[in-house]
C-alpha cells in the first residue's frame, strides 16, 4: 500500500471519527427534537448575517494592514539609536502582551475613541485591533530579520547602500517569503478577536448571529452556526498557511 492511499484512509477514518463523534453529541444533547437551524435563515436573517460577515472581513483586512505597519514601525524603533525610542516600543509590547483582547477594546474605544470629534464604532474598532495586533507583528519582523545572514549587511555596506536601498531591494524580498506563513496565522487571530468588537456595537459576524440567535431564542442554534461559519472563514487560511509554510521549507 503506497503513501498516498495510505492518507486517504488515514482521512477517511478521521473524518468517520468526527462523524461519530457529532452524531453522539446530537443524540445526547437534550433539545434535540427542538432544534430549528433552518429558522435563522427565514426573513431578513440571511441578509444581516451575511452583512457580519463581510464587515469581518473587511475589518480583518484593514486591521492586518495596519497592524503590519505599526509592527514595522514597532521594530524600527526597537532597533533605533535611540533609547527614548526603544524604550517606548519596549513598554507598548509589555503593556499589550499583559492586556486581554476585550479589555485593549474596551479601554480605547470607551475611554478614548469615542470622544473624538470623528466617532465611529468600526473605525474604532479597528484602530483598537491594529494597536493591539502591533506587537505581535513586530515579533514577526523581529524573528524574520534574524534569518538574514549577517553577511549580507556587510556586503550592503561594503556597496555603499543607503538604508532605503537595503530594505527595499535586499531585506524586504527575504522578509516576505518568510513571514508570509505568520501573516496569514495572524490574520486568523485578528478574524477570531474581531468578534470581541461585539462589546462595543460593531455589527460585524457574531454581532449579527446573536441578535438572530436570541431574537428567535434559538441559542444553540445560533452558536453552531457561528461555529460553522468562522470555520468557513479560518480553516482556509490555515490550510494556506501550511501551503506557504511548505513553500518556505523548499526555498531553504
């Protein structure tokens, strides 16, 4: 029996496990017999949580995008000749890495977002996920600068390279190669934290499936729909990461 068909039934049987496994769960679950999926799909429902899920996605990317930046910046800073600099980088990461998610939400849209003269839930939750993300994405430059060998510096200095010169045609091109498996890993975070964005009226994906959920006092209907659905969203992008990841094993 050859590698390959070795993996099918490998597959086979862990997809028959699952099956088991869910079909135990419904006929142990007490309220089966009351259990109506298909009620959150009747009326306007497939509109509203259809809405969620793009303003998650939305959210998601333009959150990626900032927090990509202000972890660039994040890291200049770390490396920057200046101690004021890497001082505030430094206590920025430790204040974040010490902080929950909801909490970092919370405190920036309540305490500061909103009182500025352009209001805006998305907008400030978005700001908040990007400021919260940041870190986290210095760390990836951080740990992607690491695998370039030191002689490449000296051979961009020995050609006299400005340091424009040396990100734009020398690191940077390493740096996607690399980080991109961390990118995407991040953005399904930034996916699954956007649901926190709840607590503060985003109408975003989970937003969307409670007010169906309770407006038909279908709970736990509603929380296997949003189960499903973020599944929809994030096992792609899993399954893109390990195909990078493999990618990057090969280039080495």
């Amino acid at each position: 029996m050859n590698s390959k068909v070795k993996k099918i039934l490998s597959l086979i049987a862990a997809l028959a496990f699952y099956g088991l496994l869910i079909f135990v769960i419904i006929m142990l679950y007490p309220g089966r017999n009351d259990f109506n999926l298909g009620a959150m799909f009747t009326g306007g429902y497939p509109k509203m949580i259809f809405s969620g899920f793009l303003y998650t996605i939305f959210i998601s990317l333009i959150a990626l995008v900032g927090s990509i930046i202000l972890g660039f910046t994040l890291y200049l800073m770390t490396v920057s000749k200046i101690d004021t600099f890497k001082y505030i980088a430094s206590i920025y990461n430790e204040a974040v890495f010490g902080t929950p998610l909801i909490v970092f939400i919370v405190v920036v849209y309540y305490m500061i977002w909103k009182y500025l003269p352009f209001d805006s839930r998305l907008w400030g939750g978005i700001v908040a996920l990007v400021f919260y993300m940041g870190p986290y994405m210095k760390n990836l430059f951080e740990g992607a600068m690491k695998t370039i060998d030191p002689l490449q510096y000296q051979a961009m200095t020995v050609f006299g390279f400005t340091t424009y010169q040396k990100y734009r045609y020398i690191i940077v091109p390493q740096l996607i190669r690399v980080i991109i498996p961390s990118l995407i890993a991040n953005l399904t975070i930034i996916i699954k934290g956007s649901s926190l964005l709840n607590f503060i009226g985003v109408p975003e994906l989970y937003n969307q499936l409670l007010f169906v959920q309770y407006d038909n006092f279908l709970v736990m209907e509603g929380y296997l729909l949003m189960f499903i659905t973020y599944l929809i969203i994030t096992i792609p992008l899993i399954r893109i990461t390990r195909y990078f990841e493999k990618r990057v094993e090969s280039w080495n």
